[in-house]
C-alpha cells in the first residue's frame, strides 16, 4: 500500500514536472511574441509619425498653388 503511494506520488511529481517545462517554454514564447510586437507597435508609430509628417507637407504644397 504505501509502495503504492509512493509510486503514485512520483508518477504525478513527474507529470507535474513535465507540465511544469511547458509553461515555461510558453512562456519564453509569450516573452519572444511580446518582444516582437513592441518592436512592431515603435515601428508603426515612427511610419505614423512620419506619415503625419508628410501630409502637412502636401497641405503646405497644395496651399501654394491655391494661393
């Protein structure tokens, strides 16, 4: 009986172990993902940014010739 129980224990200490792995590599996943999209949103921000730029440019341009 407590062999038993001993084995039981160890069978869910690895399964927990293995569980346990997996989270982890998803969460360095999450890590990696997360770090990309941040790189990705700074990106879009400095296109929008310079974007923005552009148009000002056009409407300064455009108001020249409706003078």
């Amino acid at each position: 009986r407590i062999k038993d129980m001993s084995t039981q224990i160890a069978t869910a200490s690895e399964e927990q172990s293995v569980v346990a792995d997996d989270v982890n590599q998803r969460m360095v996943q999450i890590d990696a993902i997360s770090a990309e999209t941040m790189v990705g949103a700074a990106q879009i921000a400095e296109t929008s940014r310079s974007l923005a730029e552009l148009a000002e440019r056009l409407h300064t341009v455009s108001a020249q010739f409706r003078a």
